[in-house]
C-alpha cells in the first residue's frame, strides 16, 4: 500500500487535516494509501498526543539526544522506514523544524515534500509572517514543494495566497494562512496520490 508517514514538531494541525482528509475522502479505498504513522522530533509535541489517541502508530525522536545532524537523520530515517518497512510512498513535513541533512533528502529523493508558510521564493526560513509584514507585503500566503538539499527550494507543488489586512500581526496573519494551509496541504498529496 501506498504509506504515508508524517513529521511535525508542534501542534500538527497540517498532520490533522491530512489524517482527516485521509478518511473523509478515503484514500485507503480509493489509492490504497494508508497513514502509517507520525514522527515528532519533539516529544512533548502536542500533535503527537493526538495523533495517538487516533489510534495512529507514533515515534518520538528527540533530537537533542543526538551528537549531530547525521546520527539523528539516520535514526529518523530508521524510525520512518520501520513504520512500513521498506519505507514509505510519501514524506510528508508539516511544521517539522529541522532542518534534513542531504543524506536524508537523498534517501526520499521524489517521495519528500514540505509546507512553507510563505509565497516561496520570498521569505525562506523563519518568521516568515513578521518578514512579510515588516516588507509591507499586501499579499502572503503558502507553498507546498518538494524538498531538495537546499532549505525552502524544490519544485512548487501548489501555492495558496492571502490577502493582508491593514490591521495584521503576524499571529492574526499566520491563522489566515494556516487555515488556507490545511486546504492546500490534503489536496496536494491527493493528487500525488492518483498520479501514482
Ligand atoms: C505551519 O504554518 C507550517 O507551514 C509551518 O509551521 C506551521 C506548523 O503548524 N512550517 C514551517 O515554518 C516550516 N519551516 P502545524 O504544526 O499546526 O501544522
């Protein structure tokens, strides 16, 4: 079956959107998909207690319990792959934080894509919403893309935009994307889904 297995290092509502759009349109029938489990860096995170109340297969992985970037990708790769041995049809990274080394990404080279919260190429790193605000953007927004070696680049898979209102913080402005997000994010991995 088509495996899916999702990284998050916080509250996961991207993760949550897609287990839900899983379900509600039935990817298991459909493309024999399946969500095999969910993968935080961050013990503590708060989407991984509710991954595991839905009864999905979780692995905590936190990173500070490894000496570098190569030992805890590696261990992130053994978690991932023993979730569905040999290793899964899709990564998919909803608000994971770390940063992957090239090892990882060559290792799920075609099967690894990201959400950014930003119009990519614009605002590539952190605090993406606060930087547009402060460029005074009329317009922001998200980008689901694949991942390569090279942090926020990769092939746009879809983008959504929104409008910025005058009165914006970034935190009012991050929910106005978030929401979009959790559209955009289902809807991408649907699509390769049923392109095989
Ligand atoms: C989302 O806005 C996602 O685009 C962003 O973190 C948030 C996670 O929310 N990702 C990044 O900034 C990646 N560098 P969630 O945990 O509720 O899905």
């Amino acid at each position: 079956s088509k495996n899916i297995v999702v990284l998050i290092s916080g509250q996961g509502s991207n993760m949550q959107a897609i287990v839900r759009a899983a379900r509600d349109r039935q990817w298991g029938r459909r493309w024999g998909a399946r969500l095999a489990g969910v993968v935080s860096n961050r013990p503590e995170a708060a989407g991984l207690a509710w991954a595991q109340a839905e009864g999905l297969p979780t692995v905590a992985l936190d990173h500070r319990a490894y000496a570098s970037r190569e030992a805890f990708d590696a261990a992130l790769i053994q978690a991932i792959d023993g979730l569905c041995p040999p290793g899964p049809f899709l990564v998919v990274l909803a608000g994971f934080m770390r940063i992957l080394t090239p090892g990882f990404v060559e290792h799920y080279a075609g099967r690894l894509i990201n959400i950014h919260p930003s119009l990519l190429p614009a605002f590539p790193g952190l605090h993406t919403h606060e930087r547009a605000l402060q460029a005074g953007c009329r317009f922001a927004g998200a980008t689901v893309h694949r991942v390569t070696a090279e942090l926020d680049h990769g092939e746009y898979l879809d983008q959504v935009v929104v409008p910025v209102m005058p009165d914006d913080s970034a935190d009012t402005l991050a929910a106005r994307v978030l929401t979009q997000e959790h559209l955009m994010y289902p809807r991408v991995i649907e699509r390769l889904l049923a392109a095989g």
